[in-house]
C-alpha cells in the first residue's frame, strides 16, 4: 500500500533505498471503506493518519443548516489527515466519495520517522504544503471564477493528481462521483452543476460518462480554467 505514496514521492524528489526500506517498514492498517462514509469527523482527535491507496475522499465542512463544501478531493497516494499529527483536533471532515482503501499509519512512527530522517521528514512536510496550495487555488476559483471555469479547473487538477499516480492518460480517467458531490466542490446547485457539465460537453471539451471523464480539447479546456499546474508541485526538484 505504501508503494503508492513513494512513487508519488518519487515525482518530486529522489530517495534512496535506504529511505525506501524506511517507508517500507512503517506499519499500516487496511481498511476497506464503502461510499459515503464520514472517516474523520470534526472535532476528532486523531492518533493515525489515512493513506488513500484507491478510491476517492474529499475534505468538507458543513454550515449551520446542513450544506456542505468540499475544500479538497482526495486521490490514491493522498494523506487525507497527515496535518492532524500536529493539529491535534480536525476542524473539517473527510468522507468517502467512492469505494475506499485505506492504510491507517500511527502518529507514533510518523514521529519517528521525521526526527530519525530529515530528508523524509521535508517529503512529508511538502505533501501538507502542497495540500495547503490546493486549498489557496480553490479558494481563488471559488470567488472569482464562474461556475463555468471552476468546474474546468477541477476537471484538469485531478487529471494531473491522477497522472502523477499513474491513474490517468493525460485525457481518460475515472471519476465516479455525482452531480450533487460536484456542485459541492465547485459550490452551485446541482442543477447548476447539469448545466455546466452539458455545457462544457456542448463546447466539446469534454465527454463524461458512466464515471469515466475524457477531455477532448486540453488547451481550450485549460485556457478557460485559467489552469497552471505548477502550485501541485510535481517536477522533479531536492527539498
């Protein structure tokens, strides 16, 4: 299950065996999640963090009468939590979108293994800084991009999270969420979010069925998102 996460790893930076062997000795607890399940609920105090090995998750807080918005999707080769080994408590929630596999790794041998290797420990630290840019470019598209253009956005982001795990063409991938978890992404209506998707389809940028997305135009569909990839940070790059 670790695998996944050094080949991530990997994209960014070289490790060694020695850093491998590591990794690999970390231990981690399977766990199989179906769809539409809360895995880290507000409030929580967390004592392992959750590795998504397949499947989707998404970061989500809730308002007083019950809407929610998703701040981040989560890939295989995601920590859905690693920041919840400082930050104590959550203040969102995780749930399952689809069908999850998850490997659960102690805090404790978290901790270990960032005081015995700096370098590992910098790797670590650059997934919840890149975690932290994903959040900024969201924040950016929901308030100054139409509806239109954020679903564009979210459409190429994942394309690339899921290339850099070997999950994606560049243009086919697997994305089988609803309309109404999407609207929550983007922040519409689902019936907006319909519309949108039939629109994006109309301009012939994009066909989207039975869960499968292809992008049929990536220029066109990625001028219109105003999409720059550089803030997932994966080039090859010492940290």
């Amino acid at each position: 299950m670790i695998e996944i996460l050094i080949h991530k790893m990997e994209r960014r930076d070289h490790l060694s065996e020695a850093e491998k062997h590591v990794m690999r000795q970390l231990p981690v607890t399977r766990r199989r999640v179906p769809a539409g399940q809360i895995i880290v609920q507000e409030g929580d105090r967390q004592e392992v963090s959750l590795l998504l090995a397949s499947g989707f998750a998404g970061r989500f807080g809730i308002l007083k009468e019950g809407e929610r918005q998703f701040t981040q999707l989560g890939v295989p080769g995601d920590f859905l939590d690693l920041h919840s080994l400082l930050l104590k408590r959550m203040d969102h929630s995780v749930a399952t979108l689809s069908a999850c596999e998850l490997g659960a790794i102690p805090h404790r041998n978290l901790r270990d293994l960032t005081e015995s290797d700096p370098h590992l420990a910098r790797l670590l630290w650059l997934e919840t800084v890149v975690d932290a840019a994903i959040h900024r470019t969201w924040l950016v598209g929901l308030g100054r991009r139409d509806a239109l253009a954020r679903t564009a956005h979210l459409l190429c982001e994942t394309s690339v999270r899921l290339e850099a795990v070997g999950l994606s063409d560049g243009s086919r991938f697997d994305l089988p969420l609803s309309q109404r978890e999407m609207a929550d992404m983007v922040g519409i209506s689902t019936v907006h979010m319909n519309r949108t998707v039939q629109a994006l389809r109309a301009r012939g940028l994009i066909d989207w069925e039975g869960g499968c997305v292809s992008i049929l135009d990536w220029d066109r569909l990625s001028t219109l998102a105003e999409f720059d990839p550089r803030y997932l940070r994966l080039w090859h790059e010492p940290v």
